[in-house]
C-alpha cells in the first residue's frame, strides 16, 4: 500500500436500515486498497471511505454501491 490515501463521500438515496448499511460497509472494505469506511446513524444516507488511490478508485467504490441496486452519488469531487 502507498504512503497516500484519500477520501470520498458517498451519498445513498435510500433509508438503509442497519443491516444493509452493515452490508454496504463490508462490501467497501473488500475492495483492495480500501483503509476504512465510516457511517453514522444519525446519517444514514452518508458513508465516508478512505483508500488507497493506487488500488482503487472513487468511481469503483461507487459501482460498489450502485451494483447492489441502490441509487447513490459521489459528494464533494
């Protein structure tokens, strides 16, 4: 892994409840260079995910989500 990493938001159009957030959030943190992901109850519709962007992409973290049938967006790019 690179000395580097960076962050990007993503923003899920549906409620998820726990569990299919839980399930988003361990979908992320397969892909290879992933350092972290983060979400908050309080703010459901947002997850935070740090990575390597020498293993993966901000757009490929994204058809993480949008694979598993939600609607969702990069925020802040």
């Amino acid at each position: 892994m690179s000395q580097s990493t960076a962050d990007v938001t993503i923003h899920i159009d549906e409620t998820l409840d726990h569990s299919r957030l839980t399930g988003v959030a361990g979908s992320l943190r397969e892909v290879k260079g992933v350092v972290s992901v983060t979400s908050h109850e309080d703010k459901p519709h947002l997850m935070v995910i740090v990575y390597d962007p020498e293993q993966t992409t901000s757009s490929a973290l994204l058809e993480v989500v949008t694979g598993q049938g939600y609607h969702a967006e990069l925020i802040g790019l």
